[in-house]
C-alpha cells in the first residue's frame, strides 16, 4: 500500500508504495529494549488470538486480516529486504493461555512485538506482561479499562463507547425517546454503556429510560424480561448483547408483539442476527467499520480482501489488517526493528494517524478513535444507514 502525509494524517492512496518519514525518537529498555535502527532480515509478529472457542468468529475473522497485511507488506516489500513472519497462536478464549503464550513470546528475542487478543479479560492479563517488559502490543477489539495502560500498549480499536452515540443519533431521527434496556453484565464494554453511559445520556440526548435488566453470557432465554419490556411500552428497546443472544432476544421480542426499532451493538453482526431472519429486522447498531462504507482506504481493502478470500470482511478483519500495518508503518517510520525502535515508532504513527481499512483513524494517546457507522438488518442482510 502507499502512504503518504498530509494535513497530520497518513493516507492510504492504493496499492503500492511508500511512506515519507517523521522523525521518531530514540530510548532504551530491558528486555532487549533499545532502538538500534537496524533492519532485520525477519522481524516475527507473534498473534495470539482465538481461533477455537465461543468467539472464534472474532478471533478467526482478525486474523484473515492480519495475514492479508502481512502478504501485502512482504509482496510489496514496504520494508526494503526485510519480511515480516507471523507466529500464530490460538488462546481458546482462556485468558491464562493468552498470559503464557505471551510471556512465552517475549522470551524468545526473535519476536519483534505482539499483535493482541480480541477479548478485554485476555487483554487485561496480557497488557502488564507486555508493558513491564517493554514489548509493543497491539491490541483489537479488548474495549474494558486495564488494556492500554503504558506506553508500549496500543489499541487498534476504537472503544464502542466512543462511537455508540451515532446509533443514539439514529434513533432520535425515529423520535424514540423512551427505552428500555436489556445487557450482557459479563462484558465490561457493554455493562458501561448500559450502566454508565446511557444513563449519562438521558438528560443530554432527551432519552428516559424504563428499565434497564442485566443477563449474563451464558442467559439464552430473555421470554420473561422481554414480556415486562414489552409492558413497558418503550418507544424503541436496546439490546447490548453478544452472539446469539441477539437473534434470540430479536425473535422473543418479536413474538411478544414489540414491531419497533431495536439499537444493538456490532456483536449482532457477523450474521449472528441470521438465525433470526425476517424477526431481526429493525435492529440497527453503530459499529467501527463495515464493508459498504465508501471511505476509500475501505473500499480498497474490500477490494483486497474479497480477492484474498472470496467473501465480504467483518469489522475484526478490518481492525487486525490495520493493527499489522500499524506496526509496519511503524517499523518503517523508526528505521528500524527492535521493539524500542517499534515503539518509537507506534508513538509517531498514532501522533499522524491514517486511513486504514476502518476509513480515516486518529488515536487519543496509544487509543484508537473513528467517526464510525451506522447498519441495519433488513431480514436478509445488513445495510448501511449512516456514515
């Protein structure tokens, strides 16, 4: 891919090229942690993710993405002579696997720096691992409090709370104000929302909230709690759940004899609102990235991705290919391959930031943040409402 700088910001421009360099500083560290600004011939990304597991479809779908970055950087030889290598781990979704598969990986000096976990428990015990010995990480998805802790911990994802009002914007074009709230409290990410920033909305947004009912990730059976919603004669009901829980909770509401828009989270994405068919349509969400936005570093990727796989990518495909070239770009922008000189670098590609497969990206320190979108599921599929 080509990059260039303009107006602070890096822009993904096609399909060849190179980068213009900023200056980055230079420091030192234990653990190997010096900038050398030299090259080597094989800089090894270690992945750790869940390949196996209750979010596989997460894990699986991150890392077509990183792989398909690694081809591009290596095919186009954005390094010069140098390629990156992947190792490649699967957590099983077991946060105490994700902690020794890391610590095993900063022990062998050959691992430049870490492409994260997906989920915010594994992150949680990895980023300390990661940040005590001064290796970058890269984390996606992994929204709790506890991930990007320190300089040498960086999220390629924006928080779902940052982008959660677009979906909240969409509804007041409805004119539902009055809501009623049903989520996973086993999520961190979604017990905030639920528990913290949607309350906080209320007086701004001019939303009341009748309820708001916590469930757990393994709860499949929501009948009860929606029958009482259903009572409540909300104008809209949002569902911050994960996987299927969303086509169930979808097809109970629906049954209940609730017809009217339903705000979910990108956790009904990924066709998990298929099981549910025609009874999911009307729940709409605002997610970091999906494959009809227009932004062009989206198309392009789309483009590639398609001609990789053969099908269309979800936003964990989107959010890993970005945290690869994340760390090229940073490879390039150091001049060199120690995880001093890719943390030096990470500092200088956050400070620019850039167009990535999630469109136009800028960080807030080492956090990522987008504008994001806004999709719906119309019984069928998923289309694209707002951007």
């Amino acid at each position: 891919m080509k990059f260039t700088i303009g107006r602070n910001r890096l822009v993904l421009l096609g399909v060849t090229g190179a980068m213009i360099s900023v200056a980055a500083c230079s420091g030192g560290g234990a653990s190997g942690g010096t900038a050398s600004g030299e090259m080597a011939p094989k800089i090894t990304l270690l992945s750790t993710t869940d390949k196996t597991g209750t979010i596989a479809y997460v894990g699986g779908s991150q890392l077509e993405g990183i792989e398909l970055a690694v081809q591009e950087i290596n095919e186009q030889k954005f390094l010069g002579d140098s390629t990156i290598e992947l190792d490649s781990r699967d957590t099983a979704g077991d946060a105490q696997t994700a902690a020794s598969q890391v610590t095993q990986g900063i022990a062998n000096p050959d691992v430049a720096a870490i492409l994260g976990t997906v989920s915010g428990p594994q992150s949680v015990a990895v980023a300390p691992i990661a940040e005590s010995s001064k290796t970058p990480v890269v984390f996606t998805q992994s929204g709790s409090e506890g991930v990007v802790i320190g300089d040498y911990t960086f999220r390629s994802t924006a928080p779902q709370q940052t982008y959660f009002p677009k979906a909240i914007d969409h509804l007041k074009t409805l004119g539902a104000k009055r809501i009623s709230v049903l989520y996973n409290a086993g999520q961190p990410t979604l017990a905030e929302i639920a528990e913290t920033q949607l309350p906080a909305m209320q007086e701004s947004e001019g939303l009341e909230i009748l309820s708001s009912t916590s469930v757990q990730s393994t709860t499949q059976d929501f009948a009860s709690t929606i029958t009482k919603i259903v009572g409540e004669k909300p104008d809209a009901v949002v569902f911050l759940l994960v996987g299927a829980q969303n086509s169930t909770a979808m097809s109970q509401l629906r049954q209940a004899g609730f017809d009217g828009p339903a705000v979910g989270n990108p956790a009904a994405g990924a066709g998990n609102l298929a099981p549910a068919g025609a009874a999911g349509a009307g729940m709409f969400w605002a997610t970091d990235f999906n494959y009809l936005q227009t932004a062009p570093s989206s198309v392009a990727f789309v483009e590639a991705y398609n001609s990789k796989y053969g099908k269309d990518p979800l936003n964990y495909a989107a959010e890993g290919y970005d945290a690869t070239w994340m760390i090229a770009r940073a490879i390039k922008e150091a001049g060199g391959s120690s995880r001093e000189d890719i943390k030096n670098g990470l500092d200088a590609v956050a400070a620019a930031g850039f167009d990535g497969a999630v469109g136009p990206v800028t960080f807030e320190g080492n956090d990522q943040r987008v504008d994001g979108v806004v999709v719906e599921w119309d019984g069928t599929a998923e289309g694209l409402l707002a951007e």
